[in-house]
C-alpha cells in the first residue's frame, strides 16, 4: 500500500488542500464552536461535514476517488485534530477572560479554578 492509497489523493494534493486549506477551515469550526459556547461534542459532525467537502474537492480539482473510505478516514482525522487543538486554546481563553476572578489558564488548553487569594 502507499502513500498515495492511504491519503486517497496525491501527497502534494493532501498537503495543499488538506493540511493547509481545510486545516485552517477546520480550525475556524472550532473556534467559531468555542465562541459561541457549543459543546465540545459538536466538533464531531461539523468536521464530518468538512470531510464530505474535502474528499469531494479532491475528486473535482485532482481527478481523486470521490469514495475513497482510507482518505476520508485520514483526511477527516486530521481536520478533528486540529479542529479540537483551536476549540480547547480558544475556550481556555474565553473562560479566563469571562470569569477573571475565578478562572485561569493552566496551559494553553485548559484552565484551573484560582487558589485562594
């Protein structure tokens, strides 16, 4: 099997649309979720949704297998990835700016409530 059967799509292909057009697109899904306090479970079928977009553009600009089941599997776990990474860094932010007294940030994806003053 290669590199190429795996990804469903040329390697160039999957780096250009893939990791770099729907990656970004993949991260606006999940800060506009964490902006607008939807649960975190509902990364899940919006980046489904960009999967179906992604395998269908590789179809339409690169002559790929629109049905390719290993390319959406790989495709679309790279886009849950990165779409959780941005929901957590921006909800760690939200919650410590909308409950300063109270919240912190422990890290860039998550936070703490403050220990005592």
């Amino acid at each position: 099997m290669t590199l190429t059967d795996l990804l469903g799509a040329h390697p160039g292909a999957f780096l250009l649309l893939t990791v770099v057009m729907f990656g970004l697109l993949s991260a606006l899904t999940g800060q506009m979720l964490a902006e607008g306090w939807r649960p975190q479970w509902q990364v899940v079928p919006w980046t489904l949704l960009l999967g179906l977009g992604d395998r269908f553009l590789h179809f339409a600009m690169f002559k790929g297998e629109l049905w390719h089941v290993s390319g959406y599997i790989t495709h679309t776990l790279w886009m849950l990835f990165v779409a959780f990474l941005a929901f957590r860094w921006v909800r760690a932010r939200k919650m410590a700016r909308q409950y300063p007294w109270k919240i912190e940030l422990a890290g860039p994806f998550s936070w703490r409530e403050k220990q005592g003053r």
